[in-house]
C-alpha cells in the first residue's frame, strides 16, 4: 500500500511543478482578469460534475467490488451525459436571471458544456478503475492527461500565439478527451457485458451511498471556490485571477493528504475489518498534518517579489493570500482523511455534515468579511470554515474509535518506521511494518 501512495504522491508532484508552471503561464500571458474568466469556468464545470458524481462518483469505488464494473459503468455514462446538458443550462438560465448567482462566465456556455462532458465522463472511467485497486494505472492516466495538457498550450501561446482564455479551455478539452480514450481502453477487459438484472436495487444502493458522498462534496466544494463568486461581485475578476492563483499554490500541499486519502479510500472500501481501518487512518492522519505544515511553513518563508517574478506584477497579494488561507489548508488535510474513514466504513453522512457546518461560515463569514477586507477576507472566510468542518470530524473519530488526544502525537517509532517503508519502497521489498494489516 505504502508504495500505492508513494507513487500517487509521486504523480500528483509532478502533476503540480506542470499546473504551478501553466498557472505562471496564463498569469503572465493573459492577465488576472483572464485568468479569473478561467477559474469561473472550472468553478462551473465542478458543480456540474458534482451532480453527475450522485451516481458516478466515489460511490462507483465502493461498488465495483460489490457489483461488477459493467453493471456501473453504463448506468453512470448515461446519467452522466443526461444530467451534464440539464445543469449546465440551469446554470445558463440562473446567470440570465441574476448575474450575482450566475457561475458561467458570459460568452462561455459552450465551452463549459464540453468541458463538462469530457471530465465527468472522464471522472466515471476513474472511479471504476479505482474501484478495481488499479492506483498504478490511474496515476498513469492522470500524468498523461496534465502532461498533454501543458504541451498544447505551449503550441498554443507560443506556436499559434493565442493568448486568451481559448488557449487554456482547448488545451484542457483535449487532454481530458485523450483521458478518457486512454481509461477507456484499459476498462474493456472488465466491461464483459453480463446480465442486468437487479438494476433497480442496485441503483437504489448507488444513490443512498452516492447521495450522502455527494452532499458532502457539493457542500465541501463550494466551501472551496464560493468565495471566488464573492470576490467577483464584490470586488473583480481581477481579483478573482489573483485569489485563484493563491488558493491554487496553497492547496498544492493537499496533494500529500488527497493521495494518500485516495488509497485508503480504495484499500478500506475492499476491507472489513474496522480495527484496522481505525489503526490505518490514526497513521495517516499524522503523517499528513505533519508534512503539510511542514509544507507551509516552507511556503510562507518564500518571499513577495517571488511570486511577482514567477506570475507577474498584477499578482503581488498572492503570499497575502497564501497566509489567510494557511491554518484553514493544514487542517483540512487531515479532514480529508477522515473523511476517507468515514466513506470506507459506510458512514458519509458524517461527512455530509461537516462539509455543511463548513458552508454555513464559508456564506456567513463570506458576505462580511469579503466587503470589508476583499481577497484576504476570502481567506479568512476560508480557513475558519475548515477548521470547523474537520473539528466535527475530529471529534465523530474520536467517540467512534475511543482514541485519546495523545494517541494523535506522531511517535519517534511511527517517523522511523515511515523511513524504514520508504527504504524498503526504494529496494523493491514488499512493506509489512506500519501499514502491515498485521502490525
């Protein structure tokens, strides 16, 4: 297993250094507010995908085992297909109705519609992979997708020289649609088409799990971008690019804990055994507060006039950004690991409620603080809805498993024992200490 996250962590570094590069492309390239244009349109394409993840979504892990990856994958592509071309033109109709509640950036239907289509269906191919335990190959695909994803937009800014928000949608729109080529092919093996009896139940069984998962996620998701909205009404699309560009960087630390949240989401869905699970995620979740802090610290040491250097003169307020939104970043990392042991032991609703707790200072906090002090209100905002979505869960993990507060110090055993995995990693040996389910 360790090896899994080891290779996940891997992938999903490199897949930054490329994002943080194409970032200070477009920052210097098409300018903040352009690049606000770009974030509302992901925004957009995120909250369709939420809706098309009731059904092929995380949802979709936990039952490949149970279920069979035919019988999910054509119920999920058909949803997916329905409900991508109903929300996106809900979202048209609301930004026609009131522009303070429109996420679609004016001029961007289409593009967001095609987008929309290509990751969610994209995301069900991943999903069914995952479910299989097949992390190598799902980190393969995503190196590939973000790789192609870089390379075009080069030929676009630097061969073509277009220099607008197209430049990135093409770039993005293509590499996802080789995605799902890609994730396709290596599903054949296992779409052998079979009887389809029991749909109706087993639909049943998709939505009641997927429901609470997705809850939790649409809350959770505009705990992270609906602050964009409030800067964009309150004080700019400039501003919006420069938020992004924060938010972006600081959550690039998330890339430790949603990778090993990741594996154990996949590993605990194929497992029964709950004291293992508790033990499992007690390991995890110190390891990821530990390197993420770590990760901050470094990232608030990192001086003003490197961040004009890297994204452009319009971008000073990102390190300012980057501090807001610091103690709320570091303490969702571990968030994100319970909520991985929430999901695997077949109680998302947790989740579902912490990600609400969460909302509901994100809008509070939001409406107050973004008027008064603009994009580091945003952050405030931000880092207070975090610390309160996790001290929830925080608290459910610790009533459910019985742990004590010092059993969440990180050992001097616990840091040996991870670099003695990692040596062992390195020497092709198979892991059997601290994420041994027989330790």
């Amino acid at each position: 297993m360790f090896k899994k996250i080891l290779g996940t962590v891997g992938t999903r570094l490199f897949n930054a250094a490329l994002s943080f590069v194409a970032a200070s492309l477009n920052a210097h390239y098409l300018g903040a507010e352009n690049v606000g244009t770009i974030y509302l349109m992901i925004f957009s394409v995120t909250i369709i995908q939420l809706f098309n993840n009731f059904v092929g979504g995380g949802a979709l892990v936990y039952m490949a085992p149970r279920a069979g990856i035919y019988r999910l994958f054509v119920p999920a592509t058909v949803w997916t297909l329905i409900v991508t071309i109903l929300c996106t033109y809900l979202l048209y109709f609301l930004g026609h109705i009131s522009p303070a509640i429109g996420l679609i950036p004016e001029g961007y239907f289409m593009p967001v519609l095609f987008l929309a289509l290509a990751i969610s269906f994209t995301s069900v191919n991943y999903m069914l992979i995952l479910g299989l335990e097949k992390v190598k190959a799902y980190n393969y695909i995503n190196l590939i997708q973000v790789t192609v994803l870089f390379v075009i937009l080069l030929v676009f800014l630097f061969g073509f020289h277009v220099r607008t928000v197209m430049a990135y949608f093409w770039s993005i729109l293509i590499s996802y649609i080789l995605a799902w080529i890609i994730s396709f092919v290596f599903l054949v093996p296992a779409l052998k088409p079979g009887p389809m009896t029991g749909m109706k139940k087993l639909l049943g069984e998709i939505f009641r799990f997927g429901t609470y998962i997705q809850f939790a996620n649409i809350f959770q998701q505009l705990n992270y971008r609906l602050s964009l909205k409030f800067v964009d009404f309150f004080t700019g699309r400039a501003a919006v690019g420069v938020l992004s560009i924060g938010m972006t960087l600081a959550e690039g630390l998330w890339l430790v804990s949603r990778s090993i949240s990741m594996v154990q989401y996949s590993r605990l869905s194929n497992e029964m055994d709950e004291k293992y699970a508790v033990r499992l995620t007690l390991s995890f979740t110190k390891i990821t507060w530990a390197i993420t802090l770590a990760g901050m610290i470094i990232l608030l040491l990192i001086p003003v006039r490197f961040y004009t250097a890297i994204f452009g003169a319009q971008f000073g307020d990102v390190r300012m950004v980057i501090g807001s939104l610091s103690v709320g970043i570091v303490t969702l990392s571990v968030s994100m690991i319970f909520s991985g042991f929430f999901s695997s032991i077949n109680k998302p609703y947790h989740n579902t409620i912490s990600s609400a707790i969460g909302l509901v200072f994100t809008i509070g906090l939001g409406f107050l603080l973004v008027p008064a002090w603009g994009i580091a209100g945003a952050g405030i905002a931000a880092t207070c809805s975090y610390t309160m979505a996790t001290l929830y869960q925080f608290v459910i993990f610790i009533r459910m498993t019985k742990l004590t507060l010092r059993d969440f110090l990180l050992t001097k055993t616990e840091i040996r024992q991870l670099f003695d995995e990692m040596k062992k990693i390195t020497a092709q040996k198979t892991p059997d200490s601290v994420f041994d389910k027989k330790h």
